[in-house]
C-alpha cells in the first residue's frame, strides 16, 4: 500500500540535471515553508506523462499562490529527464529515481500497465502525493 494520510514523507533525495551538473533534490525540501505536491510518472517522452507534466507546468503559478512546491518524479535517468524537459517545454523540478528508491519508499512500483505493453518492468504507478507544511501526507 502507498503512504497513507498522516504519514512523513520520507528523507529522500533524488537527482535532477541542471545547467550546472547534478544536484541533489529533497523531498522535504519545503518542510516548514509550505507544501509539497509530488507526482510520480512512470516514463519520460510518453504521450500521457508528457501530456500530464507540460499540464502541470501550465498551472505551476496557481500551485505557488497555494504556497506548493511540485517535484515531478520519474525512473528515468537525469540526462534523460533534462532532453524530454527540452523537448516538451517542461518547466518544473522533475527528479530521477533511476535507482527505485522512491518507489519502494513510496510503494507505487508498476508491475500491471507499463509490462503489457512495453515489457519494461518496475517504472512508477501514475500517482500523486501532496504533503502539508509539517511534510505530512
């Protein structure tokens, strides 16, 4: 079961590509500022995660005046994430877990959808997580 209302969100951080290099991204990072939406996709240059992020970028200054921070969270490796970022016109903290770390912590690890039809195993369930301002779910 994912985490469940109530719960902290875990001490993870994560990569994202920058112009400067790699930077590490926590995921509490807005922990006593404000909250945190998190949103789990399952892989880069997909019509529907594309779809959903260039969506979400769209509404990033509504997200703000709520006093949210949104990390967008894939599998996919950070070089990959910044040419998909590029290419779609993606304008968030979109972050790596290239090694599952998130998922497990998170537990929303895909084995139905994604395998049937790509045969690419254990990417992210869809999912969303918000967090309060104490960094609880």
């Amino acid at each position: 079961m994912p985490l469940k209302i109530g719960q902290p969100l875990p001490e993870i951080s994560l990569k994202q590509k920058t112009d400067t290099g790699l930077v590490d991204v926590s995921l509490r990072r807005n922990v006593g500022k404000g909250k945190t939406v998190i949103l789990f996709v399952p892989l880069a240059f997909t019509t529907f995660c594309t779809d959903e992020l260039c969506k979400v970028t769209g509404l990033l200054d509504e997200y703000k005046k709520l006093g949210a921070d949104v990390i967008a969270i894939s599998v996919d490796s950070p070089f990959a994430q910044e040419a998909w970022a590029k290419q779609a016109g993606i304008n968030l903290t979109l972050v790596s877990d290239f090694n599952r770390v998130a998922l497990k912590a998170f537990k929303v690890k895909d084995t139905r959808v994604i395998p049937e039809k790509t045969g690419l195993l254990n990417v992210a369930k869809r999912s969303v997580f918000v967090a309060d301002k104490a960094g609880n779910v």
